[in-house]
C-alpha cells in the first residue's frame, strides 16, 4: 500500500504540489491525470524517493520513506519498476542485455535462467526477435515495451509509469495501456500512472485522481470521477 | 542611488563567488565519492575493459601521428642549431629529454582530453538527459559505480601508457632525422638517448601524466555526469569539459614542472 499524506512541494519557489492525500492498495491501478506541468512526474518522482517532500510523509507498505536506510532502500526499489517517459534504456546494451541486467544485478539466477526469464517476459510484452537490436534501432513503441518489460522483469510489486502512452498513435497508445492492464494483473502489481491520455485511463484504471494546480480536485472509480460536479474535472474529462 | 547600486554589486559577487565554490564543493564531493568505491574495491572488470580499450583505440592513431611528428621537428630543429656549435651529437639528448620530460604528457594529454574525455562527457551527459542515470539510480544500482568509475579509472590506466606509446614514437621520429639527415649512426643515436634519460627524467614526465589523467578524468565524468539541457546541454557540457581540461592541463602543468624542478633540480 501506497500512502502519501499532506505531501507539500515547492520547486524554484514555486509550489507544485499542494496537500496531496492519496492512499493506494495493492493489486490497484490508479492513472493521474492532469494537464503538462501540473506535477504528476513530480509526484510520481517522491514515491521512488527522487524527490523528497517539504512538507508531509509517504508510506510504501507501512514504511516511512524519509526515514529508510541505504540498505531498506535498495531492498525496497528491488520490488519497484518505473517506467521512464523516454524509456531510459541503455543505448550501449542491447535490448536482450537491458532487460536481464535488473537480474544480473540483484539475483543469482544462473546465466540460463536469465535468459529464459529474459526471453519469456519479452514474449509477454509482445516483442521476439528483436533481442540483439539496440534500442535507436526500435521504434518509439517497441522501447516502451522494452522499458515494459525491464520495469518489471524483477516480478516487481509496484509499478510506476511516467506517460506511457505519450508519442505514439492512439492504436498504440490502446496496446501500450491494454498490455500494462494485463501485465499488472498478471504480476499482481501496485501500478501509479501518470497520463494526460483520458479515454485510455478511464478504461484501465481501477481509480483515477485528476490533479489541478497541484492539488487532487476528484478521485475515485472511473465512474465516480465521471459523476464528479467540479467544473475543472467535467470540463477536463469530457 | 549610488550606494544601492554598490550595494547590488556586492551582493551579485557575493552570489556568484558563493554559487562557483558551492560547484567546486559539489566537484570534490563527486570525485570523493568516486574514489572511495575505487578503494572500497567496486570495480567492475568488465566495464573498465570496455573503457580502457574504447579510450585506447580511440586516440592511439592520433598521438602517434603526433608524437611522430613532434620528434621529428624536434630533432631537424635541434640538429640545425647544435650543429653551430658543433656538437649535432646531442640531437638524442635533446629529444629525448624534450620529449620524456615535457612534451609527451603534456601534448598526449591534450589529445587524450579532446578525443577520450570529449567522448567520456558526452556519453555521460546523453544518459543524464535520457534519464539512464536516474533509472540506474530507480533499478537499485549506483550510477558511480556502474558508469563513473570504470571511466575515470580507465582515463588513469590509459593516458601513462599512451605516454610512454608517444615517448617511444617520438624518439623513433627523431632517430629517422639523425640516421637520414644528420648522419649520425643509428646505433650511436639509440645509445644516446639511453644514456641521457636517467629514472628522474622519466618518473617526473610520469608523475604529471598521473597527475593530469586523474584532472582529465574528473572533470570529464563530472561534467557529464551533471549535464543538463537536452542535446543542446550535451554539446554545451561537453566543449566546457574540454576546455576546462586543457586549461587544468596546461595550468598544473606549470606548477608540477616548478614543484618537480625545485625538488630534483
Ligand atoms: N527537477 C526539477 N527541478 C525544478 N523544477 C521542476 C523539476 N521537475 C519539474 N519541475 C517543475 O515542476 C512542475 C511540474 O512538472 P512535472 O514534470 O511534474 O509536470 P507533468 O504534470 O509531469 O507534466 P507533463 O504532462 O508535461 O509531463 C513544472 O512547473 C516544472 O517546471
Ligand atoms: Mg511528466
């Protein structure tokens, strides 16, 4: 479980989040929508610990964030996968080496069995014969994938994606979204997304938070936030 | 009006001093950070490799094509001149030491920084704007120890080998001079410049070479390490990280040579 409480955060003076509540249970998607520049990478950000709130606490599974040790930290981000906006994969490794390097670094897993589970969660990703590729010669889709699959190739807990959806086709975009939907419930992962893609949060979710001006203005089931009678969230979703 | 405006200008130097030795703080602490894990034994073999034979090959041709050079000129210059005074014998001695002494580490160096650290900065900076090194960061894996580190230890590893390389063309450079145009027997040229380089000459040229990759090293891998800006903040990063390495080069170099002077004469 994800608990983040009264989370302040002021950025070159300027405050970007305000008094976020939010507590997110296992097994949950939750997409935040919101529009560019409203905070949500930020947000996503504080909980793997990049950022560090002024005021208020996350809790990830009871525990504190600002209060882990160096050793509590790495345990706990070896449960954790983020999906960067870009992908951030290694351009100097392959595609085959990206995603077995969370195993190479943090199991003891023989040189087999990593490519077999290598292997295996490319296939889940919808991506074969691409393994001795380099990711520049992948289409912006297909480093998602890739980026997919080395998220969460750890049979990570929680699952964190920064704009999965931005930069590709609404075809792809419905994939990319359907597929992080299978592979959450595959993996019975906790997943936090961050989006401005509306049609395709609301058909994945489980919960939604629309933010504004660094504050949660609605949240709940897809249906509650299309109930909701703020003007920002029916002008927003509509 | 004028004490306000004196006032303002206080307080911008103020701010700019401040804001350069808070950089330079953030340096050290890089470089401390750095070299603890070095010591602490977080070497990974097969990164370093990578590195070293990348940062190797890569400027190899040309400090050879330089050094070749270097030695030749020195040797036609230097042939002319003490031929005036009748002892054109000397050439050996002269690009030897010129070369063991001052002109190998200083002009390996250089190349070295403009080839290998240019290329160091720049890889470093494109996985900063990508995000590779905060997702190295996310996926539980220390960027210094991944990325960094193999890079400066290579620089360190790499440059003093590429001297010696550059000091040994040199003198084959100058050796093809004194053979074909000076008529100096080979044999008595080689003899020469054994006898002129004592291990004085050869550790004080070594000492700076030491001195400089580790500059080089350091300021390359921080620049890049710290890059910001998207591809524009990579090219940017990258010609400051080169100017600011030749600029070191060439500044330590005068004071390690008087230093080096003082002490071993
Ligand atoms: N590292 C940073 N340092 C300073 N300010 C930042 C940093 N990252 C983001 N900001 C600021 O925080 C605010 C929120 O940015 P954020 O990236 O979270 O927006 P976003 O909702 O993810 O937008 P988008 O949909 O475009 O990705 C912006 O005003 C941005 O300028
Ligand atoms: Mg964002």
């Amino acid at each position: 479980m994800i608990k983040i409480s009264h989370l302040y955060k002021s950025l070159n003076r300027e405050l970007v989040l305000k008094d976020i509540d939010l507590t997110i249970n296992d097994s949950e998607i939750w997409v935040i929508l919101g529009q560019s520049g409203v905070g949500k990478s930020v947000l996503l950000q504080h909980m793997i610990g990049l950022f560090h709130p002024d005021q208020g606490a996350i809790e990830i599974n009871g525990l504190r964030l600002d209060h882990l040790t160096a050793q509590q930290w790495l345990d706990l981000r070896r449960t954790m996968g983020y999906l960067f906006q870009e992908g951030a994969l290694y351009d100097f490794m392959t595609v085959f080496e990206n995603v077995a390097f969370p195993l190479q670094e943090h199991t003891a897993l023989s040189v087999l069995e990593i490519k077999a589970k290598a292997e295996n969660i490319l296939q889940l990703v919808g991506l074969e014969g691409v393994e001795r590729k380099y990711p520049a010669q992948l289409s912006g889709g297909m480093r998602k994938r890739v980026a997919l699959a080395r998220a969460v190739i750890l049979d990570s807990k929680i699952l964190f994606c920064d704009e999965p959806t931005s930069g590709l086709d609404p075809i792809l975009s419905r994939d990319i979204s359907n597929l992080i939907r299978d592979i959450s419930r595959h993996f019975r992962t906790t997943t936090v997304i961050a989006s401005h893609d509306i049609a395709n949060a609301f058909r994945i979710a489980d919960k939604v938070a629309i933010l504004k001006d660094g504050q949660v203005v609605a949240q709940g089931t897809p249906q509650e936030v299309r109930a909701s009678q703020n003007d920002f969230v029916r002008e927003f979703i509509h | 009006m004028q004490k306000i405006d004196l006032f303002f200008f206080y307080r911008q130097t103020f701010l700019i001093i401040a804001q350069k030795l808070s950089g330079f703080g953030r340096a050290l602490y890089f470089f401390a950070d750095v070299c603890s894990l070095g010591l602490k034994g977080k070497i990974r073999l097969s990164e370093l490799m990578k590195q070293i034979y990348e940062q190797g090959m890569q400027s190899v041709v040309v400090v050879a094509l330089t050094s070749a050079a270097t030695g030749i000129v020195l040797a036609l210059q230097g042939y002319m001149m003490l031929e005036r005074f009748g002892a054109k014998e000397k050439v050996a001695s002269l690009v030897a030491l010129s070369l063991v002494r001052e002109l190998s580490p200083v002009f390996t160096s250089l190349i070295f920084s403009g080839k290998a650290g240019a290329r160091v900065t720049a890889e470093l900076g494109a996985m900063s704007v990508n995000n590779q090194i905060t997702a190295t960061k996310v996926m539980g894996v220390d960027p210094l120890e991944f990325l960094v580190l193999p890079r400066m230890l290579a620089c360190v590893l790499v440059l003093p080998i590429l001297v010696v390389f550059s000091q040994v063309i040199g003198i084959m450079g100058g050796y093809l001079v004194a053979v074909f145009q000076a008529d100096i027997p080979g044999s008595f040229y080689i003899h020469q410049t054994l006898r002129s380089i004592n291990y004085v000459d050869f550790l004080s040229g070594f000492i700076k070479t030491f001195f400089f990759a580790i500059l080089i090293g350091w300021v390359c891998c921080y620049q890049g390490y710290y890059t910001k800006g998207g591809s524009i903040g990579v090219g940017h990063y990258t010609t400051r990280a080169v100017a600011f390495a030749y600029i070191f080069v060439v500044l330590s170099n005068t004071v390690l040579t008087k230093i080096i002077l003082t002490f071993w004469g």
